[in-house]
C-alpha cells in the first residue's frame, strides 16, 4: 500500500502499532473509492462530497489517555481507545449520510463494534455526525479506527466550533455555548430544506407540506416535473 504521509514524532510515539494504523486507513479510503463508484452506477451521482483522514498526533493522544486515567503507552492508544485512526466521510445531503452508513455495513474485513447516532440525538453543544467505531485486522495486529459520516453543513458547524478553543469559565462563557447551539440547529434546519429542495428538484415530493428554512411550504401537484 502508499502509505499517507505521518510527522516522524506521530510514527515514533505509535511505534510498531503506525504500519497497521496506516492500513487501516488505506483499506478505508479505498473501499470508500468502490462505495463512490457503486452509488454512482445505482443513483446516477456521487453521494460523497470529500473525504479526510489522520492519525491521532501524540499530543492529542496523550490528553485523551490522561483524560481516561490511562497511562501514555502506543498499545493504551491502540487498544484502549477507539480513535488513533480516523476517516472522515462528507456528504453532499443528510439522507446520503444513511446510504454511505449501510453501505460501510457491507464492508468485508471490518467489525463494527460501535454506532453513535449524533444525528438524531444531537449533543448538548450541537454537534452532529454520525459515528462508527470499527475494528480490523492486519496482520498480527488489531486496530480500532473511527468513521464518522456528516454532511457539509455539519462538518463547517464541527470544523469551525473546534477552531474557535474558547477558555472555560470565561465571561460570556455561556452566550457562547447558546450561540454555538443555535448556530448548529440553524445548520440543521438548512440540511433539511437543502434535502426537500432536491426532492422538490426530482419531482419526489408532491401534494406535501415540506420544511424550507424553517417555514412551512406548499408544494403542489407535478411541481419539478420535468414537464412542468
């Protein structure tokens, strides 16, 4: 396999463990490449809009560890946690992040030993994605790698919140948690009306009430039809 570039302190700190991290990712990225295709020749378009992949650095790996009372050790990262390899699937609109889903679930060689639907039970902050925690063979060794599964708008929300690093216990501590919330529903709302647009587009939605930017919307018979 090519293998992704690694920093040399990322590939020291995981030692012998960094080959079978570095496959797992591989083997990911390239099943998503058949997933591409195969959703291509089914729906007539490709549901994946990008694809981002790393291996956790030792800093983050470190703090992550401490933060579970675990002692700073490659096989802690390896084998005690569940994301020092992590891919990361962007789609184009929210009911693609389900068709990518099954379609992961038909993927030989991976075990899924996790599922957080962060989608349909948010978290407190408004953070939404959908995570699968998969384990995989290679070799002599078993390795744990996270798949999470957002759309566009999810992944800004997720991108720029984790940009932002504000300070706890702060003034405005607390207006910024509640604007980060509204921010991230506000992102949902248009996931939703992006996605009835399209089936608006697609003539899928007829006689119907629909969601479009937060009102409700009247679509009549044969709207988006192509002989309209």
């Amino acid at each position: 396999m090519n293998y992704f570039y690694v920093p040399e302190a990322t590939a020291r700190f995981y030692g012998g463990y960094i080959t079978s991290l570095q496959n797992a990712v591989e083997y990911i990225l390239a099943q998503i490449e058949i997933i591409s295709r195969n959703c291509f020749e089914k729906l007539k378009r490709d549901p994946i809009e990008n694809v981002k992949y790393r291996i956790k650095s030792p800093e983050s790996m470190a703090e992550k560890l401490l933060d579970h009372g675990l002692e700073v050790t490659a096989e802690n990262a390896v084998k005690k946690v569940y994301d020092a390899a992590g891919v990361r699937i962007i789609t184009s609109f929210l009911e693609d992040v389900d068709t990518v889903v099954s379609e992961i679930k038909k993927i030989k060689g991976l075990q899924i030993r996790e599922e957080k639907d962060y989608i349909n039970n948010p978290k407190q902050n408004g953070y939404r994605s959908y995570h699968i925690i998969c384990a995989a063979d290679f070799k002599s060794d078993s390795v744990f790698i996270e798949l999470q599964i957002r759309t566009i708008a999810m992944d800004t929300w997720a991108s720029v919140e984790h940009r932002m690093k504000y300070k706890k216990s702060v003034v405005g501590e607390q207006l910024i948690v509640n604007e980060l919330k509204r921010c991230a529903d506000q992102l949902a709302s248009i996931d939703l009306s992006l996605q009835n647009l399209r089936k608006i587009i697609n003539g899928g939605i007829q006689n119907e009430t629909i969601i479009c930017g937060g009102r409700e919307s009247d679509v009549r018979s044969g709207y988006g039809n192509s002989s309209s």
